[in-house]
C-alpha cells in the first residue's frame, strides 16, 4: 500500500505526498506542497555546493567537458532550435541579452554568439567556467544567488538545460528569473521528461529497473505539466512546449545502453545523426516531430517557452 509522508525542510516549508518509489535511502514523494515528484531530504545549499564546485566534473563527469567537443555540431544544432522559437517569440530584431544559468561547457552561448546575441553565463564548477572561459564566453563561476549583483541584466532571455532537476527549490530560481528579466521576455526551460509512459511500460513490460532516479544528482523529477505549473508559478506563461529525441526508442528495441556505457555513446551518435540528417533536409520536419511527441507527453526532454508576465 502506498504510504503518504511529511517532511519538513530547513525553512519548515511541510513536504506532503505519496512515496512514489525508494533508491539509495531516499525516498521520491508526489510533493503535493510542490506540485511535483522530489527526493526527501532535500539537499541542503552546503551540500549541492560540494558536488557541483568539487566533486561533479571533478569525479563524476571526469570526460563531459571533452565529450561536448566531440558533441559540439550537434549540440549547436539542438540550441539553435531553441533560439529560433525564442527570436519568434522575441519579435523585435534589437540586440538581445539572454542568461544561460548553469551553461555548463558553454554550448548554448556559443550557439548565442553565432547569432550575434550577448550572451552570459552562470557556472557553479570551477572547471567548466573555466572551459567556457578558454573559449572567450563571458561566464561567472558560482550559483544564481551568490552571483546576481547590480551590474547584471535585465535580460531580454533566460535560458536553463537540465537544472531545476538538480536544485532544492526549482520554483526559488525560476522567480530569480524573472526578477531579472525584461517585460515578455522569454524563459526558455529543459528536464528530464520523467516517469514518461515509455519508461512506465519498460518496467512493468521488460522489468526494467528505474534507471532514470538517480537521487544523488537529481533531486526532482518533472513531466510536461508539472514542469508548465512551476513555470506559472513564478509569473510566466507557458507558450509552447517541445522535445528532443526519446532515447527510450532504443531500450524498447531491445538496445539496453543503461547496462552498457559504450552502447549508450553508439546509439547517442546515432540519434545525432537522425537529428542532423533531417535538419538538413529541413528543421520543419525536425521541429513537427518532436512537437508532436511533446503534444503526447512524450520525449527524452520536457522543453517549455513562457513569457514574463
């Protein structure tokens, strides 16, 4: 029988919700105080400080940062798919400045500076804002709250890939955003699409393990519609969603890459080559495919673009 539990944070915020599943001592509740899935105890700020200034490039992800070279056309592409939803929903042709927060090895601002858009960075690892920092970007080590001054923004565009599943109040650094932002400026968001039907049917189908809750990196779990809530939430609304390819396909197909890592690289190469081939044939294609996985909840990713309001 599923148990419900409370837990209280730091603050005495009261998390109350179902218990969704256990891993590695931690329990993911149904937060219903949130409005979506997360691990208790939530990590306090000390903690995510250690991992991602110390430890996560440093030991866990000893080769991201030369992977995303060897990823770099790829990943260009996947950005400039997004920047050209975000230019629509812009409007105006004026410089713009957009803020990439927790950018990473830096990929999303060199898609921003190949369109001659200002770009600026927020990095919590020493050692990829120094990677950025080599290839002439201009990004600030530390996290949201410890680098935000007076001399920073507004910004006409804040974009996030893969952080609101890693911090300990997502719905905190979203107001952030927006408290930095221009009226209608555009927030631009990706997570993981989690407990998506394709991974649901993987485990109760061909008794997969949940490979996907990792609660030492990931600390909450998000679908399209909890990930659009949150959105609102913090004072925007949600334009449009999309997603990117669903590397599930390949576990359906019997390719099991979450037993192997090297399988896991073989069929990332090909699901680059599937993005890159049908954008050459033509991004419309690209675009009406993922927008339509989107439309079912379905997709690796759950990506959203709202206007500040």
């Amino acid at each position: 029988m599923t148990r419900k539990v409370e837990w209280s944070d730091s603050e005495g915020k009261k998390h109350i919700g179902f218990v969704v599943t256990s891993h590695s001592s931690k329990e993911l509740i149904a937060c219903e105080t949130c409005g979506f899935t997360h691990i208790i105890p939530l990590p306090s700020m000390e903690q995510q400080k250690n991992l991602y200034e110390k430890q996560f490039y440093q030991e866990e992800k000893t080769d991201y940062l030369d992977q995303s070279l060897e990823d770099a056309e790829w990943s260009n592409l996947s950005f400039d798919l997004r920047l050209d939803r975000v230019a629509k929903l812009l409007n105006y042709q004026s410089t713009t400045r957009i803020l990439d927060i927790g950018c990473g090895p830096g990929a999303f601002l060199n898609a921003c500076k190949k369109r001659g858009w200002i770009g600026t960075g927020i990095e919590p690892s020493p050692l990829a804002t120094a990677f950025c920092q080599g290839n002439g970007l201009n990004v600030r080590q530390g996290f949201v709250s410890e680098t935000l001054d007076e001399d920073i923004g507004p910004f006409d565009v804040v974009h996030m890939s893969e952080v609101l599943e890693h911090v300990s109040d997502p719905l905190r650094i979203l107001q952030t955003a927006h408290s930095i932002m221009v009226e209608n400026g555009i927030l631009a968001v990706s997570v993981p699409n989690d407990f998506n039907h394709f991974q649901r049917a993987l485990v109760s189908e061909m008794n997969f393990k949940e490979w996907w809750v990792v609660p030492e990196h990931h600390v909450n779990y998000f679908s399209f519609e909890s990930l659009e809530q949150l959105i609102a939430k913090a004072g925007f609304q949600v334009l449009e969603r999309t997603t990117n390819f669903p590397m599930e396909f390949f576990l359906l197909m019997g390719q099991n890459y979450t037993l192997k890592p090297e399988l896991g690289r073989q069929l990332h190469e090909w699901r680059k080559s599937f993005d890159m081939t049908l954008a050459r044939a033509g991004r419309q294609t690209l675009n009406l495919l993922y927008d339509s996985l989107a439309k079912a909840n379905l997709g690796r990713l759950a990506i959203a673009f709202a206007k500040k309001i």
